[in-house]
C-alpha cells in the first residue's frame, strides 16, 4: 500500500496524508464496484430462472386445459361444434340445458 501512496503522492503532487486517503478511496471503489457486480448478477440470474418456470407453468396449464376439454362425443351431445383444427370444442354448453 506505501508503494501505492508514494505513485500517487508523486504523481498528483500532493502531501501522502492526501494520498493514502486518494488511495484508501480508490480500493473501497474497486471493492464496492466488484460487489455491485456480483450483486446484479445474481439478481438477473434468479430472474432469469424465475421467467423460465413461470413460462413452464403456463405451458402445462395450458396443455392440462386442452386436454381437459370435452371429446368429440361428449360435444356433439351438449349441442356444441367440435373443431378438429384445434381438438376442442367450440359453442358448447357445459351444463344441462
């Protein structure tokens, strides 16, 4: 750390008092620096992943909801048209009419 002050002292030109304070400033930047960093990585990385389950979640939902449609025959019974582009049916009531 002398080594550091004395460049800095002689550099700058001013008293090592001044210096040794320019240079304890500078390391607490670096440090405080390289800990933001890690920080916001971290943070984005468990975004990142949060996004990614959430976009599963919705996915399978999705597919449950498909799946849990009504069949052919069960739609044509409730008066509904089954759509076969889509595999679901469509204008169906769910209940006794």
């Amino acid at each position: 750390m002398t080594w550091l002050i004395g460049l800095i002292a002689g550099a700058v030109g001013v008293p090592r008092p001044l210096a040794a304070v320019m240079a304890w400033a500078a390391v607490a930047l670096v440090v405080s620096g390289a800990a933001l960093g890690v920080y916001e990585f971290i943070k984005h990385q468990g975004a990142d992943e949060l996004r990614a389950k959430i976009e599963k979640d919705n996915t399978d939902a999705i597919h449950e909801g498909i799946d849990a449609r009504m069949s052919l025959d069960e739609c044509l019974d409730a008066g509904g048209v089954y759509d076969f582009g889509r595999q679901r049916c469509a204008s169906a009531t769910l209940g006794p009419r």
